[in-house]
C-alpha cells in the first residue's frame, strides 16, 4: 500500500531526454562533486587546515583507492539489483560530502570520508552508466549517451562557480561542501522516478545466463570467487592480449592526467599570485571544455574509429602536461586546464568503449576491469606527483612523468591496434 502510494506521488519518468538529464545530474553528483570539488577547494582547505602538499596528496590518493575498491565492488552488484545500489551509493556519496562541515574533524575522520566517497564515486559512475544507457534506443544512443557523461564536466564547472561564490561570500571549504550537499539532494527522488519496470525478464546474454545461475546457488565468498574466477576466463577468452594491452595504457591515462586533475588549482595560486581566484577559473575552464568534448570526440570517432580518436586524444593531453613547462605563466596553465577538459572524458568514454566491444555479452565485468585499472593510475599518480615535487612544492617533474606515461600509454595503444578484432 504504502508503495503504491510512493509511486503516485512519484511517477516513473520513461522520456529518453530526461533520463540522460537525470543521469547527467547523477554523474555531476558523484563525480563532480563527490571527486572533483576537492580540487576547487584544495588550496582553501590547505590554507585554513594548514595542510602539507604532502598530506593533501594522501587525501586525494585515498579518495582514488577508494574508487578503485567502489568499481570493485560495482563489479559483483547483480544486474537485477543495479537500480537500487545506484540509489545506494548516490546517497552515500551526498552523505560523505556533506559530513566535511562537521568542525575540527580529526585528519583521521577526513581520510576515512574521503575514501568512502571515492567508493561511492566508483560504484555510482558504473551503475548509473549501466542503468541510464540501456534505456537508450539504438539510433538515440550516441547522443543520449555524450548528454549523461557530460555530467562530469557539469560537476566540475559547478564546483568552480560553487566555490568562487562562497569564497566571495566570506565563507570556506567547509560550507562550500555543505551546499554542494543539499543541491545533490533532488537526485535521489529523480533515481526513483527512472526506476525500471517490477516484470522478471528472460536472460539472454551469457553474462544474464551466469547471474541467473548463481542467483540458483547459496551466497559465500568463496562461491563468489569462483564465479567471477569463470565470468573472467570465459570473459577474456581468445582476448587476453587485447584487454591487457587496453587495460595497460588506461592505468598510464589514469596516472597521466590526475597531476592537473588534483593540483591544477594548486598551480595557479603558486604561479599567477596577482589573480584572485586564478585557480577556480581555470578549473571552471577545465569543466566547460570537458561538457562540450565528449559529443566532438563522438562524431569524429563514427568518422575514424574509437581506437584512432582515443590516440589522437592521449596525444594531446601528452603535450598538454608539457606547456605549463614549456610557458611558465597564465599561457601554459589555461592552455593546459582547456586540454584537459577537451581530452579526459573523451579517453574515458573511447576506452570503456573499445573493452566494452572486445566480448559485448561481458560488458559489465569488463567496464569494470578497466575502471579498475585507471583507478590505480589515480591513486599513483599524485604521491608520485607530491614526492617529485619536494619541499618547494615544484609540480614540474610530475607533470613531465605523467607526460612521459601518456606518451607510453600510445605505445601500447598502438599494439593494441594491431590485435585482431574478432567478435565475440
């Protein structure tokens, strides 16, 4: 009865638009805000926390490993139960960014926030992804598809102006994440209103045929274990090369552009004293560029090929890590911040498509693979970045390593090229 009544008051939203817009404002949730707003208000928070380059790191790198531990777990979550782990983890993650108004919370409590926030970024970003595709007709997908994952440069330019705005204000971090909080919050009634319809359906794929097998078996780890021991083998199966290689270059993307990810911000207030708020307006560039890269690299990959636009892209954001090297003022930083939100979501977006392709009946466990793989690049690549950068805090070596390993990251894209595509 009380369902019934729940499900009046909110009705279940089919239009295909709206859904991408739902799950572009879910993406902008767990990944703009839920990831990203650290970055906006990284040089805040070291300022009135007296925060080592050091320490500050550490915080980013255990909200990557906590995003690396959420795509795991975003791996065994039953498809049948997707819709419900999303609201889950959604909830989790406004939770987690709203707890950082709590006062004088100890360093401890902020690591451990933060790595369940990264848990929850990884397991929504999947889910939602899973969940809001698949409504998707055919002929609207590609399109519906670059709206949803928009939603990560929506997020990043919402945590720059969010941050600007309250820092105008008078207020700090602490406020900034409690309001970025409370706006998440309509995203929960909306997740319910695309909830998918009660009727059983009948599994088709291989990968829906071994769910509805395990669902048949008692619940242990060690079944658990074997089940996604067999998913895997039977996943990768005439592939392994192919995945390894693909896997390989994402954990070097992953490492390549989180330097400027986490520090970009950090940079500016180093470099361009004389700018107010220099570092929320280049991350504002970096969001806006990434909201209107993704539908670009999409028509040009129906032109060339997902393979041929992902290296093109990993070239770019190589040279780009070099220009705040090669121009030691505002040029290099913008010019790097605009090349960054051209290229990263794009990578993301051929990537998880390329595995995606290699065995489609396995998608899911694939996807997660690969998320898995550039979440350990993430959480490398800034206590690389923090231990280069030494007691002057000079983030140059960082961004020339991570250069160096998007230029590797082509290397192995290029093998990678070469393997057969053969189809499962």
């Amino acid at each position: 009865m009380m369902t019934e009544s729940r499900h009046r008051i909110i009705p279940r939203i089919t239009n295909e638009t709206a859904i991408a817009a739902i799950g572009l404002y879910c993406m902008a949730v767990v990944m703009g805000y839920g990831r990203f707003l650290f970055t906006a208000t990284l040089p805040d928070i070291m300022t009135q926390l007296t925060l080592s380059t050091t320490i500050a790191g550490w915080l980013a790198s255990v909200n990557y490993i906590g995003y690396f531990i959420g795509a795991l777990i975003a791996m065994f979550v039953p498809h049948r139960l997707t819709w419900q782990m999303l609201i889950v983890w959604t909830s989790i993650s406004i939770v987690t960014t709203m707890l950082l108004v709590v006062p004088n919370l100890s360093l401890s409590w902020w690591y451990i926030i933060r790595l369940l926030s990264g848990i929850a970024s990884g397991v929504a970003m999947i889910l939602s992804s899973s969940l809001v595709i698949q409504r998707f007709s055919a002929e609207r997908r590609s399109v519906l598809s670059a709206l949803h994952y928009a939603g990560i440069g929506v997020g990043i330019s919402a945590s720059a102006i969010l941050t600007w705005w309250l820092l105008t204000l008078g207020y700090h971090f602490d406020i900034i994440w409690l309001v970025a909080g409370i706006s998440s919050l309509p995203v929960i009634w909306l997740l319910y209103a695309i909830r998918p319809l009660a009727a059983p359906t009948i599994p088709n794929t291989a990968s829906e045929r071994l769910e509805s097998n395990h669902n048949d078996q008692r619940f242990s780890v060690h079944q658990t274990y074997i089940n996604f021991k067999r998913s895997l083998y039977e996943a990768s199966i005439g592939h392994t090369k192919a995945i390894l290689l693909l896997s390989a270059s994402y954990v070097l993307a992953g490492f390549g552009y989180i330097t400027s990810a986490t520090f970009l911000p950090v940079m500016a207030a180093q470099r361009l004293t004389t700018q107010t708020y220099a570092g929320l307006l280049i991350w504002l560039v970096v969001g806006i560029f990434a909201m209107i890269s993704n539908p670009i690299w999409g028509a040009l990959a129906k032109r060339i090929g997902e393979i041929k636009t992902l290296i093109g892209l990993t070239l770019l954001q190589a040279l780009g890590m070099f220009l705040p090297l090669w121009f030691d003022g505002a040029i290099g930083l913008y010019a790097n911040a605009v090349i960054l939100g051209l290229t990263f979501v794009g990578m993301v977006s051929m990537t998880l498509t390329l595995i995606k392709n290699i065995n489609p009946d396995y998608s899911n466990l694939l996807i997660g693979l690969a998320t898995l793989a550039y979440a350990l690049g993430q959480f490398l690549g800034p206590l690389v970045t923090v231990a280069l950068a030494g007691d002057n805090d000079n983030f140059n070596a960082g961004l020339l390593v991570a250069s160096i390993g998007l230029l590797i990251g082509i290397v192995l894209l290029l093998f990678f090229r070469r393997q057969p595509q053969r189809t499962a």
